[in-house]
C-alpha cells in the first residue's frame, strides 16, 4: 500500500478531508483524527481499545503499538509489508469511530 492509496480512500469517506503538516500527511473527520502519516511507509490509525487489539492479535505483521501509543486509541500501519486490506478496513473503522456511523 501507498499513501496514494490512502489519498484515494480518504476521498471516498464522507467529510474526511487531508491536509499536510510539517511535510506529512494527515486525514481528519472534520477535524477529529482518522489517520496521520509517521514516515514514508507508516501511519497511525485512530482506533478503540477493542479493535485495536483485534487487530494486533489477526495481523501483527501489519500493526504494532509503540510505547507512545500505548494510552492512546492509536494504532500504527506498517504500509510497505502490511495486509491492505485490514489496514484499509482499519481506516474505515477510524472514520466510523470518528463519524459516530
């Protein structure tokens, strides 16, 4: 998966716009985080406590948790090795946290 990819899908979800900060991009449900970029192959992804841990356990070549995430509902996306379709239904999943759809 790319970046682009997530351009692409960040367009298709209702009221979620993408902006760049200090070179990175972020996506955001009228200004409430869905996804922001780490580097060039990395992105955190908003997530409850619950699905977060659903998805290290399914897919933990594709998601970790770093110490500074820990007491977050934040979850990081390996985009270069990951599985694209969890990290996308992942992003879908923020967008629905955030949307309360």
């Amino acid at each position: 998966m790319k970046l682009d990819d997530l351009t692409r899908l960040g367009a298709q979800l209702r009221g979620v716009s993408e902006r760049r900060r200090d070179g990175l991009l972020d996506w955001r449900y009228h200004g409430r985080l869905v996804a922001r970029q780490l580097d060039d192959t990395h992105v955190v992804i908003r997530a409850s406590f619950d699905f977060r841990d659903l998805l290290l356990h399914s897919f933990p070549e594709t998601f970790s948790v770093p110490e500074r995430f820990a007491r977050h509902m934040m979850i990081v996306a390996d985009l270069e090795h990951g599985d694209v379709r969890a990290i996308e239904d992942a992003v879908i999943a923020a967008w629905e946290l955030q949307s309360g759809r």
